[in-house]
C-alpha cells in the first residue's frame, strides 16, 4: 500500500509542478504580447503623423500660460482629446524643437489663446503652438 501511496504523491507533485511551469509559460507568453503591442502602437503614434478624429474633428481653444512646463501641456493635450498620448506628444514635441532650449536650439512655449482641431495631426498642432499663431479678438467676434 505504501508503494502506491508514494507513487500517486510522485504522480501529483509532477502534474502540480508542470502546470506551474505552463502557467508560467502562459503569463511570459502575455507579457510579450502586451509590451509588443504597446511598443507598436506607441512608435506608430510617434512616427506616424495621424489625428485623433477624422475631419471635421471638434474645435478646442487652448489657452497656454506664462510659465507652462510642456510636460504639462503635453498632459492636457491628452485629456482634451487632442493628443492621443502624452508621452509621444512630448517627443513630437522636440522633434519639432517646441517647448524647450537645449544649447540655443528649440523655441520656448508660446503662451497665448489657441483655436486648436481635434483633426489636426501632432505635427500641425506642434508647429501651431511653436510658431505662436494666436487666436485673436476679432477671430473671437467673428464666431459669436
């Protein structure tokens, strides 16, 4: 009786000690494919110049402040619907050579009030801000 005891114990730890190691295989498997997939889609949004929505898109004024870090403005980019990620937004952001000067090169944060789309790709919306195209009073006027 002993001797099936130990061999059904035997039998048990191996089963238990391989559906571990698939498990953990599994869990390996997923990881892989979410920090390809994330890899992906980040390098796409950060290579690929594309909107956020399709025209017409929605119109969003952006009024920037005096002393804005571009870190910040990056993160409200994101949470008006402008910017489909922050972090990609902030790199488009010294491609452009907006937001920062790093010896004598990029141009500071323009502040101001921005008539901004939400169909605009990065780069426009970038070289918007950069070149500190202001909306002014009688843009203003004339939509009310």
């Amino acid at each position: 009786m002993g001797g099936k005891t130990n061999d059904i114990n035997r039998a048990t730890k191996a089963i238990i000690v391989i559906s571990w190691k698939l498990i953990l295989c599994a869990l390996v498997i997923l990881l892989v494919y979410e920090s390809v997939s994330r890899g992906y889609e980040f390098g796409y949004g950060l290579f690929h110049d594309t909107a956020v929505d399709e025209e017409p898109g929605v119109d969003l004024r952006v009024t920037i402040g005096e002393d804005e870090s571009i870190v910040n403005l990056a993160a409200a980019m994101e949470e008006s619907g402008l910017a489909k990620n922050r972090y990609s937004f902030l790199i488009q952001c010294i491609f452009y050579e907006y937001g920062y000067q790093f010896m004598g090169y990029g141009n500071p944060i323009q502040p101001g009030t921005y008539l901004l789309n939400t169909s605009m790709p990065a780069k426009e919306i970038i070289i918007t801000l950069r070149d500190g195209k202001v909306e002014t009073a009688e843009e203003n006027e004339g939509e009310e």
